[in-house]
C-alpha cells in the first residue's frame, strides 16, 4: 500500500505545529507523524550531544542548573552561536543528522504500521536542500511582524534574537514560491482552523 507523505515547513512563528496538531485527527485513518522540534528538544536532553557540543564548542555551551545537572545554554546558543555563520553551521551538521534520521526512523515506523498518510514537520526543509522525499510540501506562512511578535511572546525572546532566527532561515517569501500548498497564517485560530479543514478535504486522503 502507497503512503502519503507531506512535509508541512515554513518560518518560525508562523504555526507549522498548530497545523500539525490540528490536521492529525481529521485524516479519519492510520496515520503517522514527527516533529522536528519535538526531536531537537530530545536531542538537547542527550548526554551524547551535550558531549559534542563540548567537543564542539566547549564548556560554555552548556550550564549547571539549580539541581546540579547538566543541561544545554540555550542563551549561550541563541547569543553566540546564531549570529555567526560558521559556528551554526556546525551547530546545524550536528543537529540535522539526527532529526533526519529520527524521521526516517518514524517514517519506517508509519509504513509498517500501515499507515495511509504520514505528516512531518520540517521547519528547514528547503534550507536543508530538499532531502526529505515527500509527496506534498505545505508552507505555512505569516508576515514577518506577526512571527516577531509570536516569538516575542510566546518564547520570551528579546527582538535581537528573534530577528537572528529569521536571518538565519529563508525568507518566508522563497519558501512560499517553492510550496506545493500555502497556509497564510497571520489571523487568530479559528482563521487557521478554517484553513485545516479546507486542506484536509482537499487532500481527500481516506
């Protein structure tokens, strides 16, 4: 049996998980789905890639919390490491191998389960050159204020850095170009709940 695989991208801020979430319980069959930020918030909490950021970068890439255990310096990151070309491009070489592994992993997982359509966020689809094999690429895009502000507020970032997250990535008006499907999310939720209902009758997947 023939799967469907999607891969839903675009920038930050902009829904990519909401329309994740939100799509899942419509398809009405088997279904399998992955998250690249849900991977990377897992791949922070490995013992084995806080030693090659140590390797990496040294010791001031990672902190000691209250409790004595060691953890990731996401500021650390985000201040020194995001704005410089060379180091992210490390940073990334040691991220993207193992989320596009933990995908293929959940994509062979899907198969032999059976399942008729599998749904992937993949934020850097097109920065990372397309790799992902996927029958559908759908971008979800919003005005680059409305994503400054989202970031602001929901992640509690200072301007500097969420404009250093937008730089980093393509601009949101390249990855629409290259969409299959484009879901424009600049509106409250119920806007985007309207969109996720007409993309799943269009996608008529059964």
């Amino acid at each position: 049996m023939n799967m469907n695989n999607l891969v839903i991208s675009g920038g930050v801020g902009t829904g990519k998980s909401t329309l994740l979430v939100g799509l899942l319980p419509l398809f009405g069959q088997k279904f399998g789905s992955f998250s690249s930020d849900k991977a990377v918030a897992e791949l922070y909490e490995s013992h084995a890639f806080m030693r090659e950021l140590n390797e990496c970068f040294g010791q001031e890439a990672l902190q000691t919390d209250e409790l004595g255990a060691t953890r990731v310096d996401r500021r650390w990151l985000r201040r020194v490491v995001l704005p410089d070309f060379s180091m992210r491009a490390k940073l990334d070489n040691l991220v993207h191998g193992y989320v596009l592994q933990a995908l293929e992993e959940a994509r062979t997982k899907a198969k032999e389960q059976d399942a008729k359509v599998f749904v992937a966020e993949v934020p850097l689809h097109y920065e990372i050159g397309s790799v992902i094999s996927a029958d559908l690429v759908i971008v979800v895009a919003a005005s680059r204020s409305v994503q400054v502000r989202r970031m602001m507020e929901n992640r509690r970032l200072d301007e500097a850095t969420t404009q250093a997250f937008l730089d980093a990535q393509l601009p949101i008006e390249t990855k629409v170009e290259k969409a299959d499907v484009v879901i424009w999310n600049d509106g409250d939720s119920s806007a985007l709940e309207s969109q996720t209902l007409l993309l799943a009758n269009l996608l008529n997947i059964e």
